[in-house]
C-alpha cells in the first residue's frame, strides 16, 4: 500500500514538474518574435527541359519524367527522358484544353485542366484515353465547390 502511494506520488511531482517547465517555456505575447528558420539547400544535378513547354505538372516514374504543359492552344501530356529532355512520348490535347496538374493513379495516368474543369485519364504505357473525360460536379462557386467525379464520356 506504502509502495502504491509513493508511486502516485512521484507520478503526480514528475507531471506537475512537467507542465511548470512548460508553462515556462510558452511565448508571451510581450516576447520579441523568434526569426523563422533559414534552410539552406544542395543542387545535385540538373537535367535538360525544353524551354517553351510550361510545366503544369511533374512527375517521376520508372526512370522517365512525365509532364503536363500549360499554354492556351498548345497543351500536352508527355513522357521525357531524364538524361536526355527528349520527348518519348507526346499527346496533343485539343486547342480549347489548357493542361494543369499531373499525378499517376496505379496503371493510369489523370490530366487536370484548368479553364475546362475536365480530367482525362490516360493509360500510362499507350497514352491512350481510358476515360474520355471525368467532368467536375461543380455548380456553384465557392465554398460549396465538390470534387471531381468520373464519369466516361458519350
């Protein structure tokens, strides 16, 4: 029983000890503000691009970039080579489409476009459409804005 209380005891001066060391430590509103961390980074390497494509989305997957390009009239999906900044592979979207982001989801490969509101997916080997668009739900503006549903073209 002795042995029980001394327990509790010592449990209950480590935990206030505790929460007064940090009652301590808190910033006062009268406190100077501490200068935000400054990191400091390495490039080590850099890799060939193509100076007229307007990166929207970036990805790096089995030894190759694949890269979603933005620019009115004029937006692809492609597959580039790291070493090189060759294109491997190259899909026009049609004129009116203006790529966005680009992520890859399992075998597939999902645009986003940005004026449109429309997602194509791609497979990830042919560039060929799985689904020939998923059309965003949205019908009002902002903050009732929904995701994205998928939803195979006619």
């Amino acid at each position: 029983m002795r042995m029980r209380a001394a327990v509790g005891v010592t449990v209950c001066l480590v935990g206030a000890a505790v929460v007064l060391g940090y009652a301590g430590r808190r910033s006062r509103a009268d406190d100077p503000p501490r200068p935000a961390p400054v990191y400091g980074y390495d490039v080590v390497a850099t890799y060939p691009h193509d100076g007229d494509a307007f990166t929207e989305g970036l990805l790096y997957r089995d030894g190759s970039f694949y890269e979603s390009t933005g620019l009115e009239g004029e937006s692809t999906l492609r597959q580039v080579d790291v070493q090189t900044g060759r294109v491997v592979r190259r899909y026009d979207l049609p004129r009116e489409i203006f790529g966005e982001g680009l992520t890859d989801w399992g075998a597939t490969l999902v645009q986003l476009t940005y004026t449109t509101k429309v997602a194509f997916v791609y497979d990830l080997q042919t560039f060929v459409q799985r689904i020939g668009a998923a059309r965003q739900a949205v019908k009002k503006e902002p903050p009732e804005f929904r995701l994205p549903c998928l939803m195979e073209s006619a």
